[in-house]
C-alpha cells in the first residue's frame, strides 16, 4: 500500500471509495433513499472542486485508491479549544483493520503539524463502529450532537484530541 498526497485527477478513486464506504458503513444507520442517491458522479464534482482548493487530501493505493483522509482547519466555531478538524476517513472495507487507516493518519497530522494544528476534531456517526479506531488512537469525546440526514435525526459523537502528535506515538 502507498499513501501519497491527493490530485484532482484523483477525485473519481476518492468518490468511489467515499460512495461505496458509505453504503457498506452506514446502511441501517442512514436512511436508504440518501445512500441510494449517491453517485459516484456526484461525488467525483464535489472532491474536484476541493482538491482545487489546495485541500489537506491523502489517498491510499492498493491496485486504486482504496481509503482516503482529509483535515484541515475547524468548521464550526462551537469548539474553541479545537483549532483543526479531520474532516473525513474513509477506507473501502475490504481494506479496513489492515493499518490504511492509521497510514492515511499519519501524513495528515504532520500536515496540519506544520500548520501548527496541535488540537484537533473529528465528527462521527455514534452507530458507525469505526469510531473505537479515534478512541483507540487517544481521541475523546467532548460533545454529542445530532444531524439530519434525509429527515431522520441521527446522532454524532465529536471527539477531540487535545495534542494530535499523539497518535504519531500509538
């Protein structure tokens, strides 16, 4: 596996991977219509549109991008403690609890390390068992909210880690 830094020529692997996760992940969690409105297409618009940006992006290869990570800095002003945010990792489940994941991590945090991003979030679906992989890498939970997606409220664990350098460690 080579975990290397995102092109926008990479935002189709990226859709894909963020499409099929989702349906493998959160089907029975989140309500089929959404899920099943997800194209790769549409996704593939958004991540090209990002990766222009000049965002944070790292994928994962395998014979293809098969996971993906990005970060940067906090959207929401409600954690003011927390200057950073992993905004999204995912890694298709053939690929999961082989150590994609924590490879994918790691040049994300050096990255927003540079930024002198020490302090950091991440948002999870509370019914989404990845979530013990943040725990496990020293994240804890500071706040529960909820979200709505396709009219069903559905709740969200925020977690935080206080000094990302940590999972360097781990």
């Amino acid at each position: 596996m080579k975990v290397r830094k995102a092109f926008t020529a990479d935002a189709l692997g990226i859709a894909k991977v963020q499409v099929d996760t989702w349906n493998t992940t959160y089907r029975g969690i989140v309500p089929d219509v959404f899920l099943d409105s997800m194209t790769y297409e549409s996704r593939e618009h958004k991540w090209k549109e990002i990766l222009s940006q000049g965002a944070t992006v790292y994928v994962a290869e395998s014979e293809g991008i098969c996971g993906f990570a990005s970060a940067g800095t906090q959207r929401s002003n409600k954690y003011p403690a927390y200057e950073g945010e992993l905004y999204a990792i995912y890694v298709n489940e053939e690929n999961q609890r082989r150590g994609v994941g924590k490879g994918l991590l790691e040049p994300v945090v050096k990255e927003l390390v540079k930024q002198k991003i020490f302090a950091v979030t991440v948002v999870v679906l509370q019914e989404n068992p990845s979530r013990y992989f943040y725990e496990f890498l020293g994240a804890r939970i500071i706040d529960t909210i909820e979200t709505e997606i396709a009219g069903k409220r559905i709740p969200e664990l925020v977690y935080g880690w206080k000094d990302i350098r940590e999972i360097l460690i781990k």
